[in-house]
C-alpha cells in the first residue's frame, strides 16, 4: 500500500504552502478542500513542478458524512495515509446571539468532530504499521477565551488539548502528534471571519501562510507536541498565563474587534 500526505483545506493558505514542502520532498498527497477548480489548479502546479502522485477529493467538511466519505474513498484506493494534517478551519465573529446557529454549528463540525474523525479513522492503521504522523492546526486563540469570536477560541483550545493528550498516549508507537498553534496568518481566513479590519489583524503578529506553514512543518518531523508558530504569539501567550482573566478577556475582545460587524 503507497504511503500518502493527506492536507485538508490545502487548497489556500497554510495547507497550500504546506503542500508545497511535502511536495518538495517528493511525498505524495491527498488534497482536500471545498473548491475542485482550485484543487485541481493546485495539483497540476505541483505535479508538474515535483512529478509527484496526488489525488484531490472536493469535500465540504462542515458536513457530518465528509469524513467517512474521504476515508472511504482512501480505503477504495488502498492509500496508506502515514501523514494526516488537519488544517481545514474556519472562524466566525460577531456577539453569540447574532451568530446564526447553523454556521456555529458548522464551525465546530469543521474545526472538532471531522479533525477528530479523521484521526480517530486513519490512526488505526498508523499504529499498526508504527510510523505516522499527525498534526492539527490549532492557534494562539488556544490559550485563552476569545470575546465576539467565542465559538473559535474554544473550539482551537479543544484541538489543542485533545492533541496533546494523544501526544501523550501516543508515546512508544512510533506515531507522533503535533498541535500547530499560529497567531493571525494572512490566508481567506481573516476574510471569511470579517477579520481584516480589526486591531489583530493590524499588529505586529500577523505572519503569512507560507512562514507559518514551514513552522509546522519542521516541528511536526521533529516530533514537538506544541509549537507556536512565531516569537511574538510565543510572548503573547506566555503573557496570558501572568494575567488577570478578566484582562486577558478585555484584550481579545479589544483584539477582536469588539463585537463591531
């Protein structure tokens, strides 16, 4: 069974660039996102860039079969998916009571139940071949709450923590889990989040997908459990551990952009 690199949301962004540094090293992938046209786009650039074997599947995982069907479709083509990065993600802003349920729901669907399916589906198989790898795209919203994008915030801590404790299981098998946590990243997610006008979106933190992606990257084949991507989201979130909550809180909200639409 041919061994594979399997990237959601690898369309844009940090999955892109990180397509790229798989790619660059000759490994063959598995590309998902919502868009064929830009899979297919993608595939073709680094195919014939790198000659390499890429399969691509459109797949919109905000809905509650995504998972199985990609894993399915995995199964039908006997590829071994040694790699697994779960990037896909996306946030939304606004007061709790604005947000429409349905894409709340979407959001956790997206950024929780199809990262948890994934790799509850494919570390089967990592395991009994002792060799894998796993890394989730958490962020430096991981660490604290996050007024007027709270559903983001605590979903981001969830796929920390659950990374971290299946580091920690993981030990002694061969397979290994990394939670990737960077800070604003200029992709189509501040656009998407209607976050581009805010205060963080404007600091000194924000980095590109490709810087972010390369951080991933190394930390993931060096087995870190943690990696926050950037010295400055690196002081950012060891200063919310000497702060007050209810300052930490009236940060991010300020950050956040105070609930303004």
């Amino acid at each position: 069974m041919s061994e594979y690199v399997l990237i959601t949301g690898a369309s844009t962004g940090i999955g892109y660039e990180l397509a790229h540094l798989f790619a660059q090293e000759k490994r063959d992938l598995i590309l998902v996102a919502r868009g064929k046209d830009k899979l297919e786009e993608v595939s073709k650039e680094l195919k014939d860039k790198y000659g390499i074997t890429i399969y691509i599947f459109p797949l919109d995982l905000s809905q509650v079969s995504a998972p199985l069907k990609l894993f399915e479709f995995t199964e039908t083509n006997k590829l071994f998916v040694e790699t697994l990065i779960n990037n896909a993600g996306f946030g939304i802003k606004g007061h709790i009571s604005k947000i429409p349920l349905n894409e709340e729901l979407e959001m956790i669907q997206v950024n929780i139940s199809s990262l948890v399916e994934l790799t509850k589906r494919y570390l089967p198989a990592m395991l009994s071949n002792k060799k894998g790898k796993i890394l989730n795209v958490a962020s430096s919203a991981s660490f604290q709450p996050g007024p007027y994008m709270s559903g983001y915030y605590a979903s981001k801590a969830f796929v920390l923590h659950y990374s971290e404790g299946l580091a920690e299981e993981l030990i002694g098998t061969g397979v290994t889990a990394t939670a990737l946590c960077p800070g604003p990243t200029i992709t189509s997610f501040q656009l998407r989040a209607k976050m581009e006008e805010t205060a963080l979106f404007k600091s000194p933190l924000v980095m590109t997908g490709k810087e972010v992606a390369k951080i991933g990257f190394n930390a993931m084949k060096n087995g870190r459990v943690v990696k926050i991507a950037g010295i400055m989201n690196f002081l950012l979130v060891e200063g919310t551990r000497f702060s007050p909550r209810f300052l930490v809180r009236k940060i991010s909200a300020f950050l956040n952009g105070g609930g303004k639409d």
